[in-house]
C-alpha cells in the first residue's frame, strides 16, 4: 500500500491560521533576543528607548506573549497527533510507526536548527512527543485525564524544585546563571564563527537546564495532551456547531488569563529568577495556571472570530501556518542573518519598539510569501522533506504535477 499524507480537502484550515497566529507571537517574543536588546543592561535598553514607551511594551509582551504563543503551538501540535491518528487509523497504517518515524525526523531537523540557534524547539518536541504513543488508542476521557494531572504537576513543580533541588543543592556563593547566560549571548555580536557556535552549543545546555527547572518539559507534555483530547473529540471542525462550547471556554479561560497574567507583572519585576524563593515558586504556580488559561482564550476566541466576518482577513494566516516548519527555522535564518555579527550585525541597534515593528514586517512578509509559494507547490519546502522521509514513497511538489497524475 502506498502511504500518503493528509489529503488537501482532509486540512482544517483554522488550524492552519491559528499555527499561523502562534508563530507570530513566538517571532515577537524571539526579536529581542536575536537583536540583543533582551540581554542588555537597563542603561543600553534606555539609550534605544526612541519612544519612551520600553517600560509599557515590556508588560505588554509579558502579559500578551510571554509563553502564550508557545504554549499555543504545543496545543495545536497535539491535534495534529489526533488528527494522524485518524489518518492512520483510516488508511491502515502502522501509526505508531509511523509516528515515531516522523518524530525522529522532526528530531534531526530540530538538532540541525538548535546548531545554528539555541532556542530550537523541535528536538523537544520530537522528545516528549514519543510520550503521546503511549496515548494514541486513549478515550477522549482518560487523555482530558492525562491532560489535567499534567497541567497539576506544572502547576506544583515550582514547589518540588525548591524544596528538592534549592534545599539539597544550593547555588555555590557568587554563582550568576543568569549573567553567565546574557555573557555568552554577546558572543553573537563577533564575526567568529567558531567562537559563536561554541557559545551556541553553551548555550543550548543552559536551556536544557532551563527546560527542567522551569517545568517547561512538563507544560508541552499538557499541552500536548489537551491538544490531543481537542483532537479526539474534532472539537476544532464544524466550530458553529461547538460554538456553546468555546463561549464556555472563553467565559471561564479570559478571565483567569487576565488576572493571572496582571499578577505577573510586578511579581516578575522584584523576583529573580536564580535562586528559587518563595516568592519564585509562587510567581512559577501562578504561570502555570494563567498562562494555560491564556492560551485557551486566545485558541476560543481566534475559533470564534473565525465563524464571523473577521473570518475574512484570518484567513490570510493560513498559507504561514500551512508551512510552519519552514516559516518557524525561516525566522530563526533572518534573526541570525540580520543581527549576528556574521551577517548584517544589527545587534544591538534596536530597541523595543523596533524589535516588535520588524517582527510584524517579516511575519507579514512570509505570509505573502507564503500565499505565493503554494499558488505554485503542494508542500513547503521543509514540509516536502519531512513528509518525503517520513512516507518514502515519491511526493509530487509542484501542483501542475498533480493536476497531470
């Protein structure tokens, strides 16, 4: 039997836009890092301040980016599980498989990302990602389950790490994590590529670390797991039809985002983030419950504006999110051509305000791109890899082609 991807007419464009939305988010979160801005002391951030408007957009970006967007992507690539669960399912597949084999190409493309860039998520994904196996013939009920005791267990880590780890194993006198971290990002500035992939790879150990003391290993799991239950229960087709449902959502969701999120602020201003105190661990708990609860309103909300005439313009998100590999190392191959010291070395030169303009530009630049590329091809250009290696059957790229057969 010949094995073929996702039929066309089988894609929920929704999800496609939705994708879209959460790469955008995750582009403006990642400017400021990229252009160094992030990294720098108060004083270097004042000096590009053009606006006076730094102090405002910081809060702006913690309480409508910070972890939203990211945490949205995990959300979606959970229904994107359940959805090659009924593919597989339908076409007699060996979905376990199957799956595994496409996450171990996921991984190889993430590690050949996370060379370049130490933000990659992909890896992490493709890793956790081999936990849903274990779900793939789960009820809706026990994943919503599995789903809920996840989201438990991020909400308590903070408590465990201090009392576990900062108790048992407190930072040596003098020891910076996070000033050793901004110290090797400077290295981007340089125009030596052996010294800027050696702090790469430095820096990639950091995040690693970063991933288990923050619970952030533990919030994909979550999410991809409530986005498996979405997806289980094709919540995300026929949205007129559950629209009672994402009312419900939104009602419950916003505000609790809102709150949670407007805490946030000043809480992150006075709590350092090495050592864990109590104050840490309960600035990380409220994180982990507003920050869900964010993200489902935003999911809600952007299904609910997409039954509307809003529906309209949301639709030019699609073609982004349709390639959302390809769009998310894109953004990674600007951010490191245009502010590392080996390409156009815009480091350090924009402020805030600049840093979310540009990333706007180049979003909408790659949505238009995008739109372009598939009047022409099937698939991405890293969407065709994936999908080539992962079926190893011929793959049609160019949609003449496939008119043709």
């Amino acid at each position: 039997m010949i094995h073929a991807p996702v039929a066309e007419v089988e894609r929920a464009d929704v999800l496609d836009a939705l994708r879209a939305f959460a790469l955008l988010g995750i582009f403006i979160s990642h400017v400021p890092g990229f252009s160094g801005f992030e990294f720098m002391t108060a004083a270097g951030q004042a000096a590009l301040d053009r606006f006076g408007a730094n102090a405002w957009l910081d809060a702006a970006l913690q309480f409508f980016i910070d972890g939203k967007f990211f945490s949205l992507f995990s959300l979606l690539f959970g229904i994107g599980f359940a959805v090659q669960i009924e593919s597989a399912i339908r076409a007699g597949r060996n979905f376990t498989r199957h799956f595994s084999r496409r996450l171990a190409i996921l991984f190889a493309i993430g590690v050949a990302h996370a060379l370049f860039w130490y933000g990659d998520i992909l890896k992490d994904y493709a890793l956790i990602g081999l936990l849903l196996l274990a779900t793939a013939r789960w009820t809706p009920k026990s994943t919503a389950v599995a789903a809920a005791a996840a989201l438990l267990l991020r909400a308590f880590w903070p408590l465990i790490v201090w009392m576990l780890v900062a108790q048992t194993a407190p930072l040596e006198a003098g020891a910076n994590p996070k000033g050793d971290f901004f110290a090797l990002t400077e290295t981007f500035a340089g125009t030596d590529p052996a010294a800027i992939f050696a702090a790469n790879l430095e820096l990639l150990r950091f995040k690693a670390l970063q991933m288990l003391y923050e619970g952030k290993a533990i919030s994909i799991l979550a999410m991809f797991l409530l986005g498996a239950y979405i997806g289980k229960r094709r919540l995300y087709r026929d949205l007129a039809l559950h629209e009672p449902l994402l009312r419900t959502v939104f009602a419950v969701s916003a505000p609790i985002g809102i709150i949670g999120n407007a805490l946030l602020i000043p809480i992150g201003a006075t709590t350092p983030n090495y050592p864990p105190s109590p104050m840490w661990v309960l600035q990380h708990m409220v994180f982990a419950v507003a920050v869900p609860a964010m993200t489902l309103a935003y999911a809600s909300g952007f299904a609910l504006l997409w039954t509307r005439r809003a529906g309209k313009f949301l639709r030019a998100l699609a073609p982004a999110g349709r390639m959302a590999l390809t769009t998310y190392v894109s953004q990674s191959l600007i951010g490191v051509a245009v502010f590392y010291g080996i390409g156009l070395n815009w480091h350090g030169t924009l402020g805030l305000a600049d840093c979310i303009t540009f990333a706007l530009a180049v979003f909408a630049l790659q949505c238009a791109a995008s739109a372009f590329w598939f009047s022409l091809f099937r698939f991405g250009p890293l969407e065709w890899l994936w999908r080539r290696a992962t079926y190893g059957t011929p793959l049609p790229m160019l949609r003449r082609t496939l008119a043709v057969a």
